[in-house]
C-alpha cells in the first residue's frame, strides 16, 4: 500500500489518527521553512517522522478492523493482524487510554478485547 491508501484506511478505520497525520501534513511547509529560531526540517526527517507515524496509525486501524468484527485476545489480534505480542499490547494500551476498545470479558488468563462503539 502506498502511503495516500495506507491514510485512507486509516481514515476509514481510525479517524481520529488519521485526523493528526492530516494536521501534520498540514504543516509540513512550516516545519520545513524553519522556526524563529531558526530551526528547519529536511524532507527526510519529516518523511521518517511521518511513515513512522502512519505505520503506527495503519497498525491501530487494523487492530480496530479485527475488533469491528469480533472480539479478540491480544493473542488473537497479533495472529489475525500478524503484528508482533509486544507491538499489538503497545497499541491496545493506546487504544483503552483513548477509550477506542475495552475489556468484554476473559477467556482463560487472558482479557478479551472489544471495539468501543460511538
């Protein structure tokens, strides 16, 4: 996917990321031509700054997908999404700070995860 299809999935699945990433792009000319102090961006370091966001922004909307559908274990979430544990729990811990998903219940040990609906 390139990077004007990755945004659109994310403003389908995630808008409120997709919203962000808008207002960064927004300012790319100003953080390119400098501050008062001087201080500018190269096109490279708002590029790595920007993919890095966006890849974090898709991965949230893909967990947001899967949780659309049913409910999931982090377990669950990493195979169906094929992220790693550790970078699906970063994500889910985001997501229940923002109030995105919450817990629906247990199975085992292990907390069942469901997509807040607005």
């Amino acid at each position: 996917m390139n990077i004007d299809e990755k945004l659109d999935y994310v403003k389908t699945h995630y808008p409120g990321g997709a919203e962000k990433l808008t207002r960064l792009l927004n300012k790319k000319d100003a953080l390119m031509s400098g501050n008062v102090y001087g201080e500018k961006m190269t096109g490279r370091q708002f590029s790595l700054v920007f993919t890095s966001l966006l890849e974090a922004a898709f991965e949230k909307a893909r967990i947001l997908e899967t949780l659309a559908k049913n409910d999931s274990t982090i377990d669950d979430l990493s195979v169906a999404t094929g992220m790693r544990l550790q970078q699906v729990f970063d994500h889910m811990k985001d997501l229940l700070g923002r109030n995105m998903v919450e817990i629906s219940g247990y199975a085992g040990r292990e907390a069942v995860f469901k997509k807040v609906r607005r």
